[in-house]
C-alpha cells in the first residue's frame, strides 16, 4: 500500500472517531445540509489559493476539501446509503469509461473531441441510469453561482444552435441591452433588476465567444480592485486624509498611481 493510500485511509479513519460515540460533538450533530455551506467555501479557498498561486496553500486547502467528501461519505455510511470506497468505484469507473481514447480502442487528437465524446458519453450514462434529463437545461445545475450557471446555459444551448454567429453579434446585442438600461432608468425603473440581469447574461456570452471562463475572469477582476484599493487605502494611511473623508478626486489620482505601479 502506498503512503498516499494509508494516509487517506488514516483520514476515513479520524472522520469515523469524530462522527462515533466518544467523538466530536460539534461533528456527531452535522448533517448533509448543515455540512453544504462549509464545502462551498473550502471550494472557493482552493480556487483562492490557485488564483495567487500559493502552492503551499494550495496543498493544505485541498485537504481540508477532501475532508468535506470523506464527511458526507461517513454520514451516508452511517444510514446504510453508501461508502466512500463506492464513490471511489464510482469515479475511477467513470474516468476508464469516459476517456476510452486512452483507456479503449478510440482515437481523439483535440481537447475539442475529447469534450464532445465525454459529453456525448456522460447523457449515455444518465440514460442507462434512467436520469436522463427532460430539458436541455434540466443538466445545468440550479445551485452554483448565477455566472457560472449562466456560462453553461448558454453553452448549452449553443450546441443546439441556438447562438449569435460570432463576436461582432454579442457587442451589437450588448449595446442594445445597454440602451435598454438607459431608458428604463428614465421611464421604467422597475425593470432595472431584469434589465441588468439581461445585460450581464450578454456578458457572459461574450465571455463564452471570446473563449474566457466568465467566473475566473470576475474573480482575477475583484481580486486586482482589492489590489488597487488596497494600496489607496495605504497612501491615504501615510499621507492622509483618512479614508472616508478623503475625497473622490484624491482616491482617483491614487487609484491611478496603483495601475501604473502594477
């Protein structure tokens, strides 16, 4: 047996003490919807680390999220549902299935096939599971970040042709859902929420279009204004006035040295 192998075994083990009699009482009271919220954020800590490419860290948060499976898998042990040596089965059959290019006799020369036979593979899988879905968009799920459910409807639907030919298309539609912005602030205001909902949708598929993964380009763009503000707020800390009562024009010009500085 490996080292890796004894040392997940040795993490099943502990999550078993904690969930067992004389264990954690904190952990013997979760459940799978109490444990929901902390696996979102573990999963947000994994892509933080990437983003700034803290290797170190990187290391660390994805333990803490293969805690999170082993978590849920002990508490459906526990009611007789499954183990996680069935989640494991269930992965590494599915892996094997899905890439029958390294696995099989098939041939697939781009990432671009690849993707067209696993998807074409995983709706075979749901049909045979007798989950297959009703709609085309019954396989996007309702849970996750609105940008990142938006980026795969549009994807989806694309695949069916339903779709702007190009770039130029989705600028043209992007001023359009601009223009509709501006009037309803003038005459409806009450449609502002849906209208700037329709313009972030066309965002999104000006991401998908351009090739660009709408959440990651959100998420690199918050994190350069923390950046920038950042360092507004320790100019203003050694140079005064303090934050809050500096004005706009002050904030700007150290903005501006913040963009050049990078």
């Amino acid at each position: 047996m490996s080292d890796s192998s004894e040392r997940f075994d040795r993490l099943v083990e502990i999550m078993s003490v904690l969930r067992g009699p004389n264990g954690c009482p904190w952990d013997r009271e979760q459940d799978f919807d109490t444990i929901k919220p902390y696996t979102l954020e573990e999963t947000y800590e994994v892509l933080d680390s990437i983003d700034a490419r803290d290797w170190p860290a990187l290391a660390e948060e994805l333990g803490d999220l293969m805690l999170q499976c082993v978590f849920y898998a002990q508490m459906a042990s526990e009611r007789n549902l499954f183990t996680i040596s069935d989640s494991l089965d269930a992965i590494n059959r599915k892996l094997i299935r899905r890439h029958p290019h390294v696995f099989g006799d098939a041939v697939a020369e781009t990432a671009d096939v690849v993707k067209h036979r696993w998807d074409e593979i995983k709706a075979e899988e749901k049909r045979e599971q007798g989950r297959e879905a009703k709609t085309l968009l019954d396989s996007v799920p309702r849970s996750q970040p609105a940008l990142a459910e938006a980026q795969q409807i549009s994807g989806k639907v694309a695949k069916v042709g339903f779709d702007w030919p190009g770039v130029e298309q989705v600028l043209e539609k992007l001023h359009e859902e601009l223009g509709e912005i501006a009037e309803a602030r003038e005459t409806a205001p009450h449609k502002l929420e849906e209208e700037i909902g329709d313009l972030l949708f066309v965002v999104v598929n000006l991401a998908r279009h351009s090739k660009v993964d709408a959440e990651q380009s959100l998420r690199r763009a918050n994190a350069k204004f923390r950046q920038r503000f950042g360092y507004v707020e320790s100019r203003l800390g050694e140079q005064g006035p303090p934050l809050g009562e500096a004005t706009l024009e002050q904030m700007e010009a150290l903005w501006q040295e913040a963009k050049r500085s990078q």
